[in-house]
C-alpha cells in the first residue's frame, strides 16, 4: 500500500520556524497479536530527516515505541514566509515518502 | 428458562405508561425492532425489557409504591452462599474489580466477565483511575466493620443491587449471571479483608 | 487551543457535589494534569491525515458511474460542504426520510456513483467502503469546524425522531440494564478518568454530539458518530444497532437538537 | 549573556553534521537519512541503550527538561519532548525505563535548530521518562515520572 501523505505546518515568527508535523504511518511494533494469535510483524519509521533550502534541519531515528501517525514539532533559526520545508522518512520495510510545506 | 418466560411476556405487553400514546409506543417498538441485530453473543432478544427495565426507562423514577414493588420483587431473586462463607481472595477480587470486560457482542463467551467496578467506584487507595458514578467505597471495611448485616446488606446489594433500589445504575451481578458466587466471594474479601488496598494505605 | 472547551470548570463544580472532601483535592490535581495531557494532544489531531483522504475521495470519479461526489447535496445544494454537517442530521426530500451524514452520503454514493449501500452496511469497521466512509466523513466535518450547531427541527419526522430517540435515550435492556441515561444522565459524572458529558443538558450535547466524529488515540482510530453510537451499544451490552438504523438516527437528532447552538468542534480528539 | 558563545559553539559542532548530511541529501531525499542505530533501538535496558549511544554515563543536568504531562490518559500515546538549554546541543533522545526497549526516538541537531524537539510516543506502564542530551561532546540527563491510566470502560 502507498504511503499517505504527511501534513507539514510551518510558521516563522522572529525569524525562527517552527515545523510541525503529522505523518501517516501504523508504526507496529511487532509486539502486538492478530485475532488468531500470530504476532504481526514490526512495521515502523527508522530514519526521517527535514531540509530547509536544500540543509538538513532536523534528522531523527525512531524506534517501535514512536505512536502510531507520529508526531512531530521542532524550531530552527531562519526560514522565511514561502519558503520550502521538506520532511522525508523511511521505514523498516525500506518504504520511503517525502513531503513539502510552504513556511507560513 | 425463567428468563426467557418473563421476556416473552413483555414483548407483547404494552405498559401503563404508554397508555397515553399507544401509536407513539408502536412507532418506537417497531424502529427498535428494526434497528438491531444479533452479533455474536449479544442477542437481539437483549433488547425486549425486564419489567422493571421498562419502569425505569423514563425521565422521571417510578412511583414510590411501583419502586417499593419492584424492590421487594428482586429481593427474592438474592441467593447467599450456601456454605455461608462470603470471602474469598481479596487479591482476586482486585483483579475482578478492575476488569470491566465481559458480555459485549466482542467477547467471545458469557463466562470469565469482570466486575467493571471501578469504572463506577473508587476502591482502594492506590488506584488513581476510578469512576463516580457510584458512591466512593474507599475504606468499605474499615468504615462500616464486619457485623452479619453489613456483610449481607453488601452481598445482596452486589448480587442484586435493585432488591434496595429499584432503578439503580447499578448492574444484577449475580441474578443477571454476570459474576459468578465465587467472583462475588473474592469481590467481598476485596471491600473488606484489613489488608486490601480498599482498607490499608 | 482548541481543546479546553468543556473540561476544567464543568469537571471541577460537579467534583464538588459527588466526592468526600479527602478525595476531591487528589481527583482535582488528576484532572488538572489529564486536561494538561489533553491540551498537549489538541495540536497536531490525526484525523487531519484522515480528512485529507477524504477529500481526495470526494473528489475522485469511483463506482460503477465512475464520478466523484462533488454534486452531492449534503442539504445545502449540490457540492456545498463547508458547514454542511453543522445542520445535520435533517430531512431530505428526495428521500423522503431524516438522514444523518453518514446515511446522506450513502445516498450519494448510491445515486451519484452507484456504489451499493450494503458496501458500507454490511462492512466491518474502517474496512472497505466503511474506511471510506470515515475519510469522507472526516473530510466534511472537518469543514464545520468551528460552525455552530444548526439543526432544522420543525419538520414532522425530525419531530418525531426526536422523541424515539429521547425514548432510546432512557431505554434500559440488556444483561446490565444499562441505557444510555445510565452514564450521560446526570452532571459531573465518569467512568474512570473519563468524564461523561451530560447529554440531557445543552452544555453535554454539545461537549458530546460537538466533539465527534473524532481521532481516538487509544487505538489510532478516527471514528464517525455512527462507530461511537455503535461503540456505546456495545458497552451497554445491547444488541448490535445497524449501521445506519433509525435508532442510530433518532438518537443523533436527540443529541443535535440538545446541541442546537453550541459550537463543533470537529473533528476532536478522545482518549 | 553567553547566547553568542553558544550560537558559536553550536555552528562549530553542527557544521561536520551538516556537512556531511548536505551532501548526501542532494543525491535523493532519502539518502538524507542517517544511518538507524540498530544496537541503541534493540537494547532493553536503560544502560545497555546508553552503551549503545555512547552515553554510558551521562551527568544529571537541570539545563535537560523531559516535557509532557504528569499523567497519561492512555500509553498509546504519550507526549513527551526534550528541551535544552546546555550550549552546543547537538543531539537529544528520548528514553523510556519501562518499555521493552528503552529508546524511543533520538535526534540530531544542526546548527541553527533549536534544541527542543517533542513528539508523542507509547508507554507500556507507568515510567520515568529520559532526556539525553550531547551538548559539546557530553553526554547529559534529565528525567521524568509519566503515570499511565486508564479512561474508558476498559472493555
């Protein structure tokens, strides 16, 4: 199944933006059983990064223990209204998305 | 088999209260009889009423006369323990009144319920996640003591808590076959045993 | 912030009237620090992911017709959906009956795409055509957010809805004897840490009926009013109400009357 | 104020970092991401995950603060973030005692970014919860008690 996308907000107020973000992803741990008992396998979110202006802003790992449709908020000096903010994440599955948002 | 009687009699019947809107009262059955299904264990029979269950399905309580009879009524459907023991494990009656899990059209069979207690009561002193909709029983034993009527006042009222108030919210444990006496037993040490949480800090 | 709404005062004053004074100070410090984690969760509700699915679907071209469901007249014209759902449920003409918007949009699908509504009524929750219905529910309240609540009660069958679902309201059955006054018929009352909105009164509709659909973060699920109604039954140990059934209907016109006037906050986010 | 020395301090140690990811990312997006830290999201205890990171002991700092609430309503989802105030921060993570591995989630921070990163993440139990903090090549901690409960009917 294709990703879904993720919603990205960001906002500059004296000149620091603040990123928010909410990505659609089930983040399964692997610890959780099926109606018949079978474990169902580890399904999450490793690696994510977000770029500004082609520069790395923030760059995290997560583990299984992330909830499900994460969460995620950060701030970072400069960034202007119209300006891109891009976030990419890839799972343990090796699924891969990007997305983008205007700064606000 | 006593139920499934009382229940047929009911479908047909058509009370008092309706009197004054027989048509209102036709319209209202037959959505109800439309509307729902059987799904699992829960059978679509679970919505024809108790008598009582009709009496206490308005805005306003029954009469103090209809509530005096109905009382009377469930007090005899209450059965002690025959070997007159009423405490069991208290470590269990925990368990039991934490589990609120039971009889839902998910669960697959109509044993092994929970108590739900806390969902209504606060019990002891460490669980910090308890309802109010029912009166606090924090410190049960140690307030009220072990006198032969307090402990048989405590087992009628978790057996059947409408033999001493007729439209309680509060659900027949025991006469609806929802605990077993042995729960009950462990539910008993639970409220009164001096070293359960609901008596010790 | 759009979380506060209901919580610290109504919890506080009703508190005050139930608990023995020992108790009442550590339930008040709880529910300070429950409404702090609420606050916490109100920025960044996942049902945000789900509404813009639904949207995407509202206008992709689907089923045997193959269109999309931009015409379809949620009771403000063909198309209309901003602050669409704030005046449902109501009664349509072309149907002739008192439909609430997951009902509607069956209608729609069912005229405009010809996608059968036994796709949704019979599916199991957030499966098939019922996730569908959830995004495409998501999707419309979404754009009610903040519109007050509207519901048109004069028409006959709205009235008559109405008192069925008053009926249904303090209809007691089932093993427990549970209705549905049993847990939303009195002030400042709950189920564990959950507080329970007293739907009798103008300030719980809206607290309730305002407040869903909503993204629940117990299970990662964004659930429509007709999941939370069904959800209710369940624990009431009833049996199961049909997707869609008037009891389902009468019950939402109850609560969207009581709410007449109270502000959506939708969709919302619950335990 | 020291806000300049730390605006410096945090450039000198960002650069490398970004440098390095920079470069990687211009290829494709996701080339941008780091390499998953296998042995630090497998451990299961507190000290095998901070071994695991290279933090075996990390000095208790007030400058480190776990945000999040006193109490969750539910353990699927728990907001939790770190915030520091130490110079040069260049990474924060989030640790979890009680969970069957320790470590939620870990960050890394360029220059410019500030350090204070929340997201939401589950906690099985009640627990502390951990902020780990490398500011200037140290390893520093903060910590917070995150009672779980239950809100619903339970069934």
């Amino acid at each position: 199944m294709a990703a879904k996308p993720m919603k990205i907000r960001a906002s500059v107020k004296d000149g620091v933006t603040e990123v928010k973000a909410l990505i659609s992803h089930e983040m399964e741990t692997g610890q959780r059983k099926d109606a018949n008992g079978a474990i169902i396998p580890a399904w999450f979110i490793t690696e994510l990064s977000a770029m500004h202006n082609g520069k790395v802003v923030l760059s995290g790992e997560f583990g299984t223990a992330v909830s499900k449709n994460p969460y995620l908020a950060f701030k970072f000096k400069g960034g202007a209204a119209g300006d891109k903010v891009t976030l990419t994440w890839k799972d343990n599955k090796g699924e891969t998305r990007t997305d983008e948002a205007a700064i606000g | 088999m006593k139920k499934i009687t009382t229940i047929a009699a009911l479908v047909l019947a058509i009370p008092a209260a309706w009197a004054a809107g027989e048509d209102s009262y036709a319209d209202f059955k037959a959505m109800m009889d439309a509307s729902f299904k059987t799904t699992g264990i829960a059978a679509k029979h679970r919505m024809y009423q108790l008598d009582f269950q009709k009496a206490c399905s308005q805005e306003k309580q029954p009469s103090k006369a209809e509530m005096a009879r109905i009382e009377a009524e469930q007090l005899k459907t209450i059965r002690y323990p025959a070997d007159g023991k009423y405490f069991g494990d208290w470590k269990q009656g925990e368990k039991i009144a934490l589990d609120g899990r039971g009889l839902t059209w998910t669960d697959k069979t109509p044993h092994n319920n929970g108590g739900g207690c806390y969902n209504c009561h606060q019990l002891s002193h460490h669980e910090i996640s308890y309802g109010t909709i029912g009166p606090s029983l924090l410190e049960y034993g140690k307030t009220r003591g072990n006198a032969e009527d307090v402990v048989k006042y405590t087992w009628g009222k978790i057996y059947n808590a409408k033999a001493f108030n007729a439209c309680s919210n509060m659900p027949r444990n025991g006469d609806a076959e929802i605990l077993t006496e042995q729960q009950m037993k462990h539910l008993m040490a639970f409220l009164f045993d001096p070293a359960s949480p609901v008596n010790k800090k | 912030m759009p979380i506060p709404r209901r919580l610290k005062a109504a919890v506080m004053l009703t508190a005050l009237a139930v608990a023995p004074v020992a108790a009442l100070a550590a339930g008040d410090k709880m529910m300070d620090a429950i409404n702090e984690y609420r606050e916490l969760l109100a920025d960044g509700n996942p049902s945000e992911l789900v509404a813009a699915q639904g949207e995407e679907l509202w206008k992709t071209p689907r089923g045997p017709k193959k269109a999309s469901l931009e015409q379809c007249d949620l009771g403000l014209g063909p198309g209309v959906v901003k602050g669409a759902s704030a005046q449902l449920p109501r009664f349509f003409k072309d149907t002739g009956k008192v439909q609430d918007l997951e009902t509607r949009l069956m209608t729609c699908m069912e005229t405009l795409q010809g996608i059968d509504p036994n796709k949704v009524i019979n599916e199991r929750w957030l499966k098939g055509e019922r996730e569908n219905m959830a995004a495409l529910v998501a999707y419309v309240v979404t754009e009610s957010n903040g519109v007050k609540v509207k519901v048109d009660t004069r028409h006959p069958a709205m009235k008559k809805m109405y008192e069925l679902g008053k009926q249904t309201f303090y209809y007691r059955a089932g093993p427990m004897d549970f209705s549905c006054a049993t847990c939303h018929g009195d002030q400042g009352k709950r189920i564990r840490m959950q507080e329970l909105p007293d739907l009798r009164t103008h300030e719980g509709a809206i607290a309730g009926w305002g407040s869903w659909p909503a993204y629940r973060v117990s299970n990662g699920q964004f659930w429509t009013m007709q999941h939370r109604l069904n959800d209710c039954f369940r624990q009431q140990r009833t049996a199961e109400p049909i997707y869609g059934s008037d009891v389902t209907i009468a019950l939402s016109v109850y609560l969207a009357t009581k709410a007449n006037g109270g502000k959506m906050v939708t969709p919302g986010i619950k335990r | 104020m020291n806000n300049q020395r730390r605006n410096v301090l945090k450039t000198g140690v960002g650069a490398t970092v970004l440098g390095a990811l920079t470069a990687a990312g211009l290829i494709t997006p996701g080339m941008a991401l780091a390499d998953w830290n296998k042995a630090a999201f497998e451990a299961k205890s507190m000290a095998d995950t901070l071994k695991a990171l290279g933090a075996a002991t990390p000095v208790d700092s007030k400058d480190v603060q776990v945000t999040g609430p006193d109490i969750a309503e539910n353990g699927a989802v728990v907001p939790v973030g770190v915030t520091s105030s130490l110079a040069g921060t260049t990474m924060v993570a989030i640790l979890i005692d009680k969970n069957p591995n320790a470590l939620a989630a870990s960050f890394t921070l360029p220059a410019g970014t500030e350090a204070n990163v929340q997201t939401r993440v589950k906690m099985g139990q009640t627990s502390n919860v951990y902020a780990l903090v490398k500011a200037d090549g140290k390893f520093y901690m903060a910590t917070k008690e995150i009672k779980v409960t239950l809100g619903g009917c339970g069934g």
